[in-house]
C-alpha cells in the first residue's frame, strides 16, 4: 500500500466510524492532492479488497 492509499484509507475509516462519507473535497483538502490521483488510489484499494462499498447502506466496509 502506497502512502497516498494509506492516508486515504485511514481518512475514509475514521470518517466513516462517525457515519459520515468524506466527499471528495474533503479528501482533496485533506490530502493535498488532485482528483485524479486520489481515484487511482481509491480504485487500487477496492480491486485489492482492502475497500468496499455496500450499496444498500451507502457505507465503506473494511479489510
């Protein structure tokens, strides 16, 4: 896991303990990068398994 997707990953989960999805502002402000990177990151992590999404409960679910 790079850093980027690390920071990512810790951001979604600790915003996600509170029941609140980080937007993608959020997670540009928070990690200082473009869209486009913080995607591909995001996209890296989901097809590793170590993200999910559920639907139904419109929430991220964890490794």
């Amino acid at each position: 896991m790079t850093d980027l997707e690390r920071k990512i990953y810790r951001i979604i989960y600790n915003m996600s303990r509170f029941r609140n999805n980080p937007t993608m502002e959020n997670l540009k402000r928070k990690t200082g990068k473009d869209e486009a990177s913080i995607r591909k990151a995001v996209k890296n992590l989901i097809s590793r398994k170590e993200l999910t999404w559920d639907k139904e409960k419109r929430e991220w679910r964890f490794k």
